[in-house]
C-alpha cells in the first residue's frame, strides 16, 4: 500500500484551529474562479445584442478567462515559492476586481476580452493555486476533509452567483453588473487575509510557548537546528547533483521545481488527469441542450444544472469524509482512479436515459461522480507528491491540463455537429473517463508496489551496520584501517567509555 | 402525414371521389398531368403545423390574382384518435402526400392562397373551442365546424355561424360538419368568427383571425446616460414594414431616424427583425417604445420600456461592498495582530520564568554536589 503518511514540510501542520478559517478561505477563494465562467454566460445575450457579435465570439471570453486560470499556474506557483499565499491570493483578489471594474467601462468587446478574459483570468490563477496550497501547509491528518471542503465552494457559489447575475442584470444592466460584481469579487482579498503564514519558523515559535520548562527550550535548540537544516540542505543537494555550475536551473528549480517530471507519481497524476479533462467538462456544458433537444422545456432544462449543483455540494464533503477514513486513506489514489471510472460509466449510460425522469437520475448520479472527483482532484496530487513539492507540482499541472480543459468542450461540440446526435459526445466522454479510471488504476497499483519495494530497501540500508560505518568513516585513514574489524572494535570501544566514565568518576574526587 | 379517405359507405363514395378526380382537370382547364389534391376532411388537434405550413405559404404568395379554381391544401397533424370519422381506409403514402404538398405550395404561388381550418365542436356546453389563426396576408380561408362521432344524439340540430351578430350563410360539407368560406383582404374582416350549435345546450367553436404577433423583450431594458441602448423587435412573418415610436406620456412620436441620423439608427438585420439603437441617451429617452410592423391585413405593435440610469445608481452598492471589504481585511489583519502580540507577550513571560528556574537549579546543583563529594 501507500508509504505512511508522513509529513515533509518539516513540521506537524495543525490539522485544526486556524486552520478551518483557511478552509473557509480557501472555498471563496476557489469558488470562484470554478463558477464565474459559467455565472457568466447569463451576460451573453446581452452582449451579443450591444456589440452585435455572435455566439461563438461572445463565448471567447469564458474561453479566454479559463484559459488564463489555468494557464496562469506556474506563475501563481512562483510567486507563492518566492512570497507565500498571502500576499498572492490578496494581489489576486484586487486584479479580478480591477478586472471587472474595468470591464463596465468597455466600448468593445476586444477591451472586455481583455478586461474579463486576461486581467480577471490572472487574478483567478493567482487565487485559486495558493489557495489549494496553503491547505496542505495547515492540513496532514484531517486534510482531505479541508480539501473537499474547500473544492465545495465552488458549488455553493454557482447556486449563489448564477440567481445574483441575473438579479444585476435585471436591475442595473450589464455594465452596472460589472461594476457590482468587480466589488463582490474582492472578498477573494479578504479569502487572502485569513490566509495566515505558516512554516518551519513559525511552528517552532508555537512549540515554545506550547510547552513548559527546560524541555521546552531544548525542544527550541533542535528545532532551530532544523529550520536551519531545513533550507541548507536543499542548496546541498543540488550542489552535490549538478556540479557542472548550472546555476540558472537550480534557481529555476528553486522557483518552480522541474526536477518533479522525474518523479514517477507525478508523472502518472499528470497523464491521466490531462486526458481525463477532455470528457470531464464536455457533459456538463451540454447537458442544457441535450434536454431542450429531447424535447423538456427551458426551465425544467435549467433545474436539471441546479439539480447538479445541489448533488455536488452535499457530494464533495462526503468523499471527503470518506477519504479520511481510516481504512480509504492508503488507498485514496484506488478511490480517485474509481470515481473517475463511476463518472464515465454514467456518461456511457446516459443516452440510454429517457424522458425527464429518466434524465433527472442520471443528472443525479452525474453531480455524485462530479463531486467525488472534484473534491480529491488535489489531494491524491498533494498525496503523491508531498506538500512541499506541492507547489511547483500543481502549476506544472494545470498548465498542462489547461490545453485539455478548452478542447473538451468544443470537441464533444464538434461530434454533435457532425452526427447530429448527443450520443456520441456522451460515450465519447464517457469512454475516455473509463479508460483513464483504468489507467489510474493499474499505474497506481504499479507505483505503490514500486514505492513499497524503495520503503524496504531504504529500511535494509538503514540497519546494516557495516554500511553505516564505511559511510561514516570513509575519510579519516585512521578510520579505514579499524573499519576492517568494524564489528570486533564495537566492544574496544564500549570499554573505553567505560574507562573513560570510570576516570571521571575519578575526577569528581 | 396520411392521406385519409373519407369511407361513409366506402364503396360508394370512392367511386364519387374518383369521379371528380377525373374530371377536375378537365373542367379547370389544365392538363391532365397535373397533380390534383383530393379535398379531405382532416381532423386537427392542434394545429400547429398547419399554420407552419400557412406561413409558408403566404410568405411564397403573390396575392396578386385569385383563380377561381384554387388548390385545396389540407394536411394532417399527427392524429391518433379513433374515434375519426374518417378512418375506413387511411393509406400512408408519405412519399407521395409530401410531394403532392410541395407542388401544391408551387402552385399557390401564382394562384394566391387557400386554407382550411377545422375544429372539433365540444360535446359539453360550456366550454368553447377557440383556434387562433394568424394571417399576414390576404388569403381565401374556409372554416369548418365538425361534430365528433361521439356525440351521435346532437346530430341533426341547427348550427349557425356568425361574427359579431352578423349571421353568414353557410354550407353544409357533409352531414356533421359547417363551413364558410370567406375572402379576408383587409383589417375589417379579421375577427372572431363563431358557429354555434343549438339544441338543449349551446355549443360554440370560435376561430379567432388576428395579425400576427410582435415578441420583444418583456423585460425593462436598463442603460445608462451617455451609453448607447439597443431595442429588437421580432415578428414571425416578414411584415411589408417598421415603425418606431416613442411614447411620451399619452402621445405618439415617430421616430425619424433620417431626421436625427446620429441619435437613432434603425436597421433591419432581417426581414422579420428590425432593430432600433439610441445612442447619447439621456433622461428624457426614459419611456416606452412601440415598434409597429405593418402587414397587409393590419398593423400589429410590440411594447419596449426603457430605463436610464445614472452612473451613481450601481455606484451606491459598490461602493457600500467595497467598504466592507475593507472593514473585514482590517479586522483580520488587526485581530492577527493582537494575537501575535499576546504570544510574544507569553514567551517572553516563559522565557523569564525558566531562566528563573534555570538559575535555581544551577545554585542546587552546586549546594548538592558539595555534600556529595564530602560524603565520599
């Protein structure tokens, strides 16, 4: 199974206290870039008719704000590697207001392209990464429990902003709503205020005045030792690996850590979300017109969406208490690779599906699956990885998913188009979410038993005796003489400590 | 869409029909060749696609002559009930019937437009059928009252047709079904035109002939002062023409878009749409407006209200969500504050009491050791 759940950061988080204020954070801070594009399209109309534009332009900018959420990861990663969450969720939170701000004074829809696509889409890769990441620095034992919590913002936001757009709309016009929602969309800035730095250095203050007399103050000693540890041997590891002098590259890596495309959890994550993407969003888009073309009304259609929304935010906390549990936790990349298989057999069933009742089922099932795999998509990443590595990992991910997420889409458009038909859009996706289910599955399976093979051999390493010593006394020539009767000098040894104890003892007179 | 033979005695009046099958082309004239529709009685239920087809129709017209011989266009909606007077013998042919329906609607190009609408009278008194028919343009129309077979204890009773208490003759098509036929080519003859039947109880149907309808946008359309307001007005038939008005209090003003070209642009992106942009609003644009489309038959009008705000109006909220904002980020930031001080504050307390204790265990250590190496 999985390697113990161990933390590398260098210090207990403390899964708990300030850290659900974080969690409530981290969901508004996560809520929104997940559901503004699509509370977004209720403006569609309006600026098809001011612009006069067609659909497909006007629909470019949800096409270039998601673009620039996703894309914008790395970026987001390297601010957050150089300054902390902090200050780049607050930068964040202040670009998407800007952006929207700016956008109700557009006179054309390339200023609002790039008003609400390009500096609002920024603002949402600056919010959403950190916002993930600083989950992990405060969470270890309860973590996929804040995780999920938090992934279930995004739910609850479409239900509160879809109702919120439309009321604007009615009352004060497109560009007045811009102007409303530019303000609604700095609270990311107070998301960003709860998110209180936490490390190495601050953990060790929290551990002194936690515990009381001399204990305490060794206690401080080593973990000062440690923090100083802690970032030196990092410059020494590299050093010791690329001795060549490339120093732009470990400056890169120290920013944003490419030496992560070696490590094998990662690079399996990596592939199977990126194909996963192409038949995860698909389905849900055309899930409006698939009803209206099977004949339900506009408003039944609609409530089937709400429907969804309201399945996925109960969904994404239970998985979460599922994935905490006791016996799911080592095998939580098992449940991803199967809520992964579970979303695209619904998909596979759903043209089977008939009339509304037919259709409100599968739109059930649908939420369940949504939600099971939003509210772990980061958590099996941080699980494989680390959170220390964490950082670097998810920007180097959704830079890769970015390009999937906007195919998805207009392909199953496209398979719509041509035959005519919503069924093949519906296995299309459903196929390819089977297949990467499976994939994750066997691969998965693979690097645990990998890992666990590593475990052992780092174990065995560990107790020799004779390995340890050649390592340690390698240098001194003295050293190499006596290491050939290493296990005959242990007790020589013993007894001049013992000698030596005696002549203090000595001493004392 | 079947072809339903009407089977009374079956033999018998397919003979007939054949009959004037035969010698309708001489009689009209034309060429044998020529595809001739048979007049057939058709149940409706709804109706929907007829009118569909109607429109086509219309719109492919050139009401320019009417010939007395016209081609009768009657095609069946999809009709499951048994209870068809008519079903003895249906054939489906669809091949042949939609054929027959495309040459038909050729033909009508040239011979203006003839239409059939049928409603099923109610055995209950009471209640009213109602059918509403839409017409663009001028058309020969027949409308038929027909009495279900269920209701076999009606039959025989006096049916009148009227509109309004005008009374129209009628002709009776078959032994339980109504009709009159009318010419409609101006306003004054759209209306309600009912047939009653009266026996113990009254049982009407009412065809209601109207212009078609305008759809605007229902809802207040919102703008703001400076900005440029965009009005769209859809008909289903391409109407001969647009006008606009805006209301101010009771009276009408036209809008005349050549008079203030930079104020109002009217544009038509289509033949059914029409599309009317203000630009440089102001207060005073506030109101309603009226698109009027102008059909042959009559004018018909679509309602548009207009609000225009000033900027300060969305400005009040932002500025209200913004300030707290602001207010929540200090508090977060004070009340971190406060608690970073209270820890210092902790520590430094800590700090002082163990290097209190610190310093009494060293002057114990040093009083015990003494004893000890004295003892030895």
């Amino acid at each position: 199974m999985s390697p113990p759940i161990s933390s590398d950061l260098g210090y207990i988080p403390p899964d708990g206290g300030w850290g659900w204020a974080v969690v409530f954070g981290a969901s508004i801070s996560i809520g929104f870039p997940y559901s503004f594009p699509k509370a977004f399209t209720i403006y569609f109309k309006e600026l098809q008719a001011v612009y006069s534009i067609s659909y497909s332009q006007v629909a470019w900018i949800t096409s270039i704000l998601c673009a620039t959420t996703y894309g914008g990861g790395p970026l987001s990663s390297i601010l957050v590697n150089r300054y902390g969450s902090r200050p780049v969720v607050m930068l964040g939170g202040l670009l998407c207001g800007v952006g929207m701000i700016l956008a109700s004074f557009c006179t054309s829809i390339l200023q609002i392209y790039i008003c609400v696509g390009f500096i609002t889409g920024l603002g949402f890769a600056l919010n959403l990464q950190p916002s993930v990441i600083i989950i992990g620095k405060y969470f270890l034992k309860r973590r996929p429990i804040a995780n999920s919590l938090a992934m279930a913002g995004s739910p609850v936001m479409l239900c509160s902003l879809a109702p919120l757009n439309q009321f604007l709309l009615d009352n004060f016009g497109w560009r007045g709503s811009f102007l409303i929602l530019g303000a609604i969309l700095l609270h990311c800035c107070v998301a960003g205020a709860l998110f209180r730095p936490i490390g190495a250095a601050t953990a060790s203050v929290k551990t002194r005045v936690t515990e009381e007399g001399k204990a305490a103050l060794e206690k401080k000693v080593t973990e000062d030792a440690m923090e100083m540890n802690s970032p030196m041997n990092v410059p020494m590891e590299n050093k010791t690996e690329e001795e060549g002098g490339k120093n732009c590259c470990e400056k890169i890596n120290q920013y944003l850590d490419f030496s992560l495309f070696k490590h094998r959890g990662f690079l399996i994550y990596m592939v199977g979300n990126v194909l996963m993407f192409l038949g995860f969003f698909a389905p849900l888009v055309f899930l409006a017109p698939y009803a209206k073309h099977t004949g339900i009304d506009e408003y039944s259609a609609a409530f089937l969406l709400s429907i969804l929304a309201i399945v996925d935010m109960f969904s994404r906390p239970t998985t979460g208490i599922i994935a905490n549990s006791k016996w799911m936790r080592p095998r939580i990349q098992y449940f991803f690779s199967f809520s992964i298989a579970f979303n695209g057999t619904c998909h596979l069933l759903c043209p089977l599906a008939s009339g509304y009742t037919g259709l409100v089922i599968y739109t059930v099932f649908f939420g369940l699956a949504f939600g099971m795999v939003s509210a772990m998509l980061f958590e099996t990443l941080m699980d494989l990885v680390g959170a220390a590595r964490f950082t670097s990992a998810i920007g180097l991910v959704t830079i890769a998913e970015c390009c999937t997420i906007l195919l998805g889409p207009p392909l199953g458009g496209t398979l719509i188009d041509t035959f005519g038909d919503y069924k093949y859009m519906f296995i299309k996706c459903g196929a390819v979410m089977v297949l990467v289910g499976a994939f994750l599955f066997i691969m998965n399976y693979y690097n645990y038993r990998m890992l666990a093979k590593e475990e052992k051999e780092r174990k065995a390493k560990e107790d020799d005796p004779e390995s340890v010593r050649t390592e340690n006394e390698g240098r001194n020539n003295w050293d190499k003489e006596t290491t050939q009767g290493g296990p005959e000098l242990e007790p020589l040894r013993e007894e001049q400590e013992g000698l030596k104890k005696q002549v203090n003892g000595t001493n004392e007179f | 869409m079947r072809v339903v033979f009407s089977a009374k005695g079956p033999g018998r009046l397919l003979q007939r029909l054949l009959l004037v099958l035969l010698l309708c082309p001489f009689l009209s004239g034309r060429s044998p060749a020529d595809p001739t529709m048979i007049t057939q009685d058709a149940n409706q239920s709804q109706g929907n696609s007829l009118t569909k087809m109607q429109a086509e129709l219309n719109e492919s017209s050139d009401n320019t002559s009417y010939e007395p011989i016209t081609r009768t266009v009657n095609w069946k909606t999809q009709d499951n009930s048994p209870d068809d007077l008519t079903l003895g013998h249906s054939v489906s042919t669809p091949d042949i019937t939609t054929q027959e329906l495309k040459q038909a609607a050729n033909e009508s190009l040239s011979n203006g437009t003839y239409v059939e609408y049928e409603v099923l009278l109610p055995g209950v008194s009471g209640t009213s059928v109602g059918k509403n028919i839409t017409l663009s343009s001028a058309t020969r129309i027949e409308l038929s009252c027909k009495l279900d077979k269920k209701y076999p204890h009606l039959r025989g009773l006096q049916v009148t047709w009227k509109r309004g208490n005008e009374t129209i003759r009628h002709i009776n098509k078959t032994e339980n079904s109504w009709s009159i036929q009318l010419m409609i080519s101006d306003n004054s003859q759209l209306g309600n035109y009912s047939c009653t039947l009266k026996g113990e109880e009254e049982i009407s149907a009412v065809f209601f002939l109207e212009v078609p309808k305008i759809e605007t946008k229902e809802k207040l359309i919102v703008s703001y002062e400076r900005d440029t307001a965009i009005m769209i007005c859809k008909s289903s038939y391409a109407p001969i023409s647009w006008t606009w008005y805006m209301t101010n209090g009771s009276e009408q003003i036209t809008i005349n878009d050549s008079l203030l070209a930079d104020k109002y642009v009217i544009s038509g992106i289509s033949a059914n749409v029409t599309q009317l942009k203000i630009t440089k609003l102001t207060k005073e644009d506030d109101g309603v407006y009226l698109c009027e489309a102008a059909f042959e038959l009559g004018k018909s009008k679509g309602k548009l209200k207009l609000k225009v705000l000033s900027f300060i109006v969305p400005l009040k909220p932002f500025l209200a969500i913004v300030a707290e904002v602001v207010i929540l980020v200090t508090i977060i930031f004070l009340y971190e504050m406060y608690l970073k001080k209270k820890e210092k504050r902790a520590e430094y307390e800590r700090e002082f009491d163990q290097i209190e204790q610190l310093k009494s265990e060293e002057s114990n250590g040093l009083e015990n050791s003494g004893p000890r190496h004295r003892r030895i």
